[in-house]
C-alpha cells in the first residue's frame, strides 16, 4: 500500500476536477489519506483505490501510453509515488 502525506493529498485535490472525490472531500477531511482510503472503499470505487494506492509506481506510465488518461495517474507521476 502506497504511503502519502497530507502534502501529497493536498496536491492531489488541487490538480482535480472541482467536482470529483479529491477535491470535494479532502478538504473537510484534513487532506488525511487514511480518511480518503476508507471513503473510497466505503463507496466501492476499487479502481480509484488500485490507480491511487496500489498500483506499483513502474506500471503508471504504462497506463497512460495505452490511453487510460486518469487524474490519479497524472498525480502519481508528479508525486513519483
């Protein structure tokens, strides 16, 4: 499981979409990733969870070659975790 820090949420409701997850529900909950995990989990988005917090670091660029253009990819990328 991939660690971040309350800098690395911060960064990652900045760079999304005003509407999305991140950035909707970051703020109210201190940037604090654990809290985000669970949220996504709660809410059964398994594949925000493996594109953010499972995925191995080597495979991202892989993903976005092969057109799967995701806003957790694109911030993994500029976080190199």
């Amino acid at each position: 499981m991939i660690e971040y820090t309350k800098e690395d949420m911060q960064k990652l409701a900045e760079m999304s979409n005003q509407t999305s997850p991140p950035a909707v529900f970051l703020p109210n909950m201190n940037y604090d990733p654990k809290k985000f995990l669970n949220l996504l989990n709660e809410y059964h988005l398994s594949k925000d969870v493996h594109y953010l917090f499972e995925l191995p670091l080597e495979d991202v660029p892989l993903l976005i070659n092969k057109g799967e253009v995701s806003g957790y990819l694109q911030f993994r990328l500029s976080v190199a975790k």
